[in-house]
C-alpha cells in the first residue's frame, strides 16, 4: 500500500442516506487498496452545543454504523479524535501558522454562522484542526465532497507554509473527489444535499429509519413538473435524485431504470425506490443493532486509537522539533 487516507465523520446526528452512499460505502472500497484511517470526529462536533450524554451516544452510534457497512478493523483504523491528543495539540500549532483572513474566507463558516448572534471560536478556526486531523497521519490522499474540498485546499496550503518555514514535515496531501453519485440531495429540495442538519426530518431518510418511515417519506418526496420519468439534473432535478438513489441502492444503471418506468408514473418509481431502499438498509440495521449490543465497538476504538496515537506521535515529534517546542519530559 502505497499510499493513507484519512477521512472524519462527526457525531453530531443520525447518519442520512447520502452518508452512506456519498461517504461511507466508498470509505469500505478504499480500505483494501490504502493504509486508511477513519475517524469520529468528537472535538469538530463542539464547536457548536451539544448535550454531553447524548454526544457520547452518538460517538458510540457512529462506530457501529462504520462497522455495520463494513469498515473492516483489520484493514482499517477507526478511532475517535479526542482519545488522541495529538489532533489538539497540532491544532493549536496550526493555529499559530493559519491566517485570518483565510480562515474568514470559509464557506462553511459563513454559512453556519449566518443568522447567529454568537459564534465560537472554535467554529472559526475549525479548518485549523482539521488540518492537524489530515496531516498527523501523512496522508496522501483525502476523500471529500465538493463541500469539504475548500477545507482541503486550505490544508495544503498550511502544509507547504509550514514546510517553507520549518523544513519538510508533512505529506501534502491531494485532494480525492468522491465519485459521481456522491451528493445525495434532499427529498424536499433537490438543489440543497441531503443533510443531518436540516431541520424538516422529511427531507432525508436516515440509515436506522424503519421501513414504514423509509416508505413515508419516498412517497412525500418532490417530484418535478411532468411525468416523464428521465435522467435530467438541470431539467428534472427532483426525479434525477430519486433515480440516482435508485442506481445506488438496487444496484441497477440509470439507463435501465429509465426504461423500466417508460410509460409508468411517479407512484410507481416511489414505491419501487423505497422497497429497494428497505432492502438495502435492512441487513445493515440488524448488523448495527448486533455490534451495538455486543460492545464490540468499545473495543475497536480502543485499540484504534493506540494504533493512531502510535503514528500521531511519530508525526508530533518531528514537528516539535521543527517549531522548538518542549520535548523535555521525554528526555
């Protein structure tokens, strides 16, 4: 394996379908072709309030899901960030290397902090750990969306900074476009992605949504205007992500569904999608609810997060050493 990858989920809601199918399924092809590491994300989660109790649940919800889908412990490392105390302490370094103005220049962060009275700065400097997330581990390559890919361009930009400045640290990694089909968007707004933080629960189907709710909310899902059933993301928005999800889940060509529903109306395209979606999931959400039981992921994390802090330390001495920070304890 020549190359790592490193990607980060937060814990800060149910997983959506677009999760899945834009994220994590593609994270379990990656792991048998790079030395992968998977991460739940608990430190980017506070940047904004969370109920503790609850946070530490969905911690706990997001690893058995990365397990259920088939994120293989053997293959990969799955951990959570704030068991390595690397990802702050790098943090903060970058933080002294970052500049404002790149950092005000976030989409993300104008788009979160619009409309709030009180922002953290925790929020604002986010890409700044980010950063330290992808870089402890010499990542090669990251997995992103078209949303994270400005976060990515700023990681490489603090990575080639750091280097002029202190001498070669880190790997620049490159930016690795999930494939076509990953942006999933919403089933009540076809020009928004599909999204945990959305505040209507109609407009995604979550991965532990029962069948009946999976069925519901295919069937309130918008349509477009006509009832010609074609692949059109300009023209037909609304009916292209029903059949991009389609294509996803069964399993079959966008072509191929085209022609199978020539003729046929919206009801019949909806009520196919969900059973096709309830059979997907199904096997996963019984995987989940046994691994969630057995407390079988307490125990991958544990031992994740002993192999990651292992490399962590590897990258944070090298780079204590280029800054002139400390390292007296371990003399």
């Amino acid at each position: 394996m020549s190359h790592r990858v490193f990607s980060g989920i937060q814990p800060s809601g149910q997983i959506t379908l677009g999760n899945y199918l834009g994220a994590l399924r593609q994270f379990v092809a990656m792991q048998h072709d790079a030395k992968a590491f998977y991460c739940v994300v608990d430190l980017h989660a506070i940047t904004v309030a969370q109920d503790p109790a609850l946070l530490r649940e969905r911690i706990m919800d997001l690893a058995a899901l990365y397990l259920a889908v088939g994120l293989d412990p053997r293959e990969s490392t799955l951990f959570v960030q704030s068991d390595v105390s690397a990802h702050s302490e790098l943090g903060w370094i970058l933080q002294c290397v970052v500049h404002m103005g790149e950092l005000s220049r976030m989409t993300q962060f104008k788009e979160k902090a619009e409309g709030k009275d009180t922002v953290t700065a925790g929020l604002f400097t986010y890409p700044a750990l980010m950063a330290a997330d992808i870089l402890l581990y010499r990542t090669s390559r990251v997995p992103v969306g078209e949303d994270q890919k400005q976060h990515l361009e700023l990681t490489r930009d603090i990575a080639m900074r750091f280097n002029s400045r202190f001498g070669e640290t880190f790997v620049v990694p490159e930016v690795m476009m999930l494939k076509e089909g990953a942006r999933i968007m919403s089933l009540d707004d076809p020009a928004r992605k599909m999204s945990k933080s959305n505040p209507n629960p109609q407009s995604r189907i979550e991965i532990l949504d029962s069948p009946d709710d999976i069925r519901k909310k295919v069937g309130r899902a918008v349509t477009d205007s006509d009832r010609e059933i074609r692949y059109d993301p300009q023209g037909k928005p609304a009916v292209s992500n029903l059949l991009v999800i389609y294509s996803l889940t069964a399993d079959m060509t966008i072509d191929g569904l085209v022609a199978q529903y020539e003729g046929k109306g919206y009801g019949a395209l909806k009520k196919d999608l969900a059973e096709a979606i309830v059979a997907h999931l199904t096997p996963i959400q019984e995987k989940y609810r046994e691994i969630r039981q057995s407390g079988r992921a307490e125990d991958v994390l544990r031992q994740g997060a002993i192999t990651a802090a292992q490399v962590a330390e590897e990258t944070m001495d090298l780079v204590r050493e280029r800054v002139g920070l400390g390292g007296f304890r371990r003399r």
